[in-house]
C-alpha cells in the first residue's frame, strides 16, 4: 500500500491516526499535509524501509509518533528535526544498523 500525498487534507481537526498493519510500503512527501493538528501517528508494523524528514514538516503539532516494527535499518541525520513538540518517539522492532549522531535534533521534549 502507498499514501500518496495529500491524501488526508480534508481531515484538518484530525488529532489521532492510526495506520498500524496495512503493509503501507510507502509515504509520499506530502501525505500528511493539512494534519497540522495531528497529535498521535502510529505507523506501526508495515513494511516501510526508510523515514523521510519531508512527512514531518507539516506536522507541528505531534507529540507522539510511533514507527516501530517496520524494515528500516537507519535513522539518518536530522530525520525528525521538525517534530520540535514530540515528547514520545517508538522505534521498537526495528532491524537498525544505525543511529546517526544527529538523527534526534531538535527533540528537545523527548
């Protein structure tokens, strides 16, 4: 399965979304664009093999973001620097090789 972008724009006062095991295998840049109130984003359990930093950025508002149980091998450099207010991040099951040593910036709440 593929978000492709734009798809969740009508869901402007959306606050949780769950997407836990729908073997999403890719996110579009812009998929979440107009969830600028999203507090929650489970993505749990799919078979995503990267995080793209550009998911992020029209997500100010979220405070927990759970990733775990995916194919992704590395947390690159910055990845999550947009989420300024994140207070919870879940990385758990994952097969990672590798943890940048500027993957967290920005993640002062953490």
């Amino acid at each position: 399965a593929e978000l492709p972008d734009n798809c969740f724009s009508s869901l402007a006062n959306l606050q949780e979304l769950y997407l836990n095991h729908n073997q999403i295998r890719r996110i579009s840049p812009q998929a979440f664009l107009g969830l600028g109130n999203l507090l929650r984003l489970h993505l749990n359990s799919n078979f995503l093999r990267t995080i793209d930093s550009r998911w992020f950025q029209v997500l100010p508002s979220l405070e927990i973001l759970m990733i775990g149980g995916n194919k992704v091998d590395a947390i690159l450099d910055m990845n999550f620097r947009a989420l300024s207010n994140l207070r919870s991040l879940v990385l758990a099951g994952m097969n990672l090789r590798e943890i940048s040593d500027y993957a967290l910036v920005g993640l002062k709440n953490l």
